[in-house]
C-alpha cells in the first residue's frame, strides 16, 4: 500500500502554477486552494525568430460576460520499480472533465477576471480494472465536480490569480489531484511574447513553478507554424528539471519522503483563435523520477516512469 501511495505522490503534468492565496468567501464546507505567488509575475518569454512578414502583435480579444466550455482528457502509464524490483500498476482509466468559464470583469482592454466551473468528472471505462476498483476511483472523483473558482488573463494569454474552493471531504490523494487542476488554469490560454511576430516565429517561456509541492524548472518552446486573421496553429516543446528536495506525499509524515530527480519532455500543438481563451490542444509528456522513503513498511527507493497525454478543447 505504501508503494502506491509513493507512485501517486507526486504531480509529473507540465503546468506551471502561479496564483495566490483568495479572499473571496466560499462555502464552508469547501477550502480555498491556496497557492504560493501573491502578486503578478511577467513571465519570462524571450522572442527567438520573429518570424516572416507581415508581422502583428498576438492578443486575445477579452469581452466581459463571455462565455466558454472546455473539456479536458488526460492519459496516463505508469510503470515502477521499488529497491529495483518492478512493481505491478493497475490499469490507470482516463479522466475526462467538462469545464465552463466566464469573464466576468474586464480591468480595461488588456485584462479581465474569469471564473471556471467543474460541470463533470468521469472516468473510462478500463477492462483491466477489477470493477471495485473503477467503481471506488469514480467514488472518490465524485465530488469534484460542481466545483468552481477564478482567475485572471491578460491579452497576451498569461493567467494568474488563481484559486479554487475544493471540498473538506475529498480524501488526500484525491484532493492533490483537484488541487493540481486548480492550479492548472494559467495553461488555459498560450502564452504569446509581447513582440509583433509572424509565421514561423519561435519564443520560449522558462519557469520555476510549484507542483504538489516539489519545486521545477521547466522551458516550452512555441514555433507559429500557422497565422491568419483568426489565429493560428503553435508546435510546443516541454522539457522539465527537478533536482534533490524534500517531497510531500499524502499518506506519510513529513519529511518522510524526498525527490532525488525529476526529467519530463514533451512535444504538442495547439490550435488558438485570438476570439476565444481555450484553445484545441494536445500535449504527450514522459516523466521519470526517483523517491527514496524512510518510512516502516515503504521501499526506500521507488522509480517511476509516466507517459501522459493531455487533450483540451472548446465544446
């Protein structure tokens, strides 16, 4: 049990996390998830080709009460390795999650203030998978959805400001899960760099970003291989550092557990049209880490490898 619980521990997606702490109510039996940046950081987009003439400024049009709905699927594999033995992983189903979002404030033309919705988590059916099992993953699932939140954008398609109010009853893994989503958002929309760019333009945007509590540098390349009047088509390459650190893991005590390296890289396209924030997309990571435990009953070293796709898009 403990070997799963280390598997699970730690998020390997490739979203960056900027956010803040909320002071808005909300329910009380929910929390808000609270993240680590309380202020707006510029993030650092440095413009390495600009690309062909004609050459124009990329910005989302932001239109107060606009509405949007996106869904969102994400695939995993897990394969694992405890003190070098290889560990049996169950079958890990799809989950796919329908999302609604809103501007609800504009803060003038180049900002605006949206909040997001979970209409609906499920997850897919996998014939591997002892039903028990499937049926106790969509139980612990079940209460994500109705789950709701906010966040800001700016016309370049940087979010931040965001936070999420998540049930008291969700159990810790699950409730890590939720919490990484929330946190998620700033990757809604592709960021574009602040120059007058053209078809085959090519920038990066580096990052430290926090993620379930282990700490990454990460760097995506964007190259516009397509631009018309509406939008245009972005090719994306992600690669992923972390080096030695603590690591929390729901589960075990604190300090019990510590990452000793992290690498991901990934490669994906996406589809924006400059009318609307959720784009068509589609991202294929791979992850590999390792995790020493100093706990009774845990393996003192555990290797993973993660392959995990994710899809967005506009319903």
């Amino acid at each position: 049990m403990l070997t799963a619980t280390v598997i699970a521990g730690v998020g390997v997606g490739p979203a960056a996390l900027i956010g803040c702490n909320s002071s808005e109510p909300v329910p009380t039996n929910r929390k808000a998830a609270s993240m680590p940046t309380p202020a707006r950081v510029q993030p650092d987009i440095e413009l390495l080709e600009p690309g062909a003439e004609p050459r124009r400024p990329l910005r989302y049009r932001l239109v107060a009460g606009a509405e949007e709905t996106m869904s969102l699927r994400v695939g995993l594999s897990v394969e694992t390795r405890a003190d070098g033995a290889p560990v049996p992983i169950p079958e890990t189903p799809a989950v796919d999650m329908i999302m609604n979002l809103r501007i609800t404030d504009l803060d003038g033309p180049d900002q605006a203030r949206y909040r997001f919705a979970v209409q609906s988590v499920e997850i897919e059916d996998a014939p591997d998978l002892e039903p028990e099992t499937l049926a106790a993953m969509r139980q612990g699932l079940a209460g994500a959805a109705g789950m709701s939140g906010s966040a800001r954008v700016d016309s370049r398609g940087f979010n931040w400001d965001v936070h999420m109010a998540t049930p008291t009853n969700l159990d810790p893994m699950t409730r890590q899960m939720v919490e990484s989503a929330s946190q998620n958002m700033d990757q809604v929309s592709a960021p574009f760099p602040k120059e007058a760019v053209g078809q085959g333009a090519v920038w990066t945007l580096r990052q430290t970003i926090e993620q379930n509590g282990v700490s990454l540098d990460q760097e995506t390349r964007f190259e516009l291989e397509k631009l018309d009047d509406r939008g245009g088509v972005l090719t994306t390459r992600i690669s992923q550092r972390a080096g030695t650190q603590p690591m929390p893991i729901p589960g075990l005590p604190p300090g019990a557990a510590e990452l000793r390296g992290l690498e991901s890289s990934g490669s994906g396209r996406v589809y924006f049209h400059l009318d609307q924030l959720v784009p068509r997309s589609s991202l294929s990571m791979r992850s590999s880490y390792q995790v020493t435990v100093n706990s009774e009953g845990a393996p003192g070293l555990v290797d993973t490898v993660v392959e995990m796709r994710i899809e967005i898009a506009p319903e």
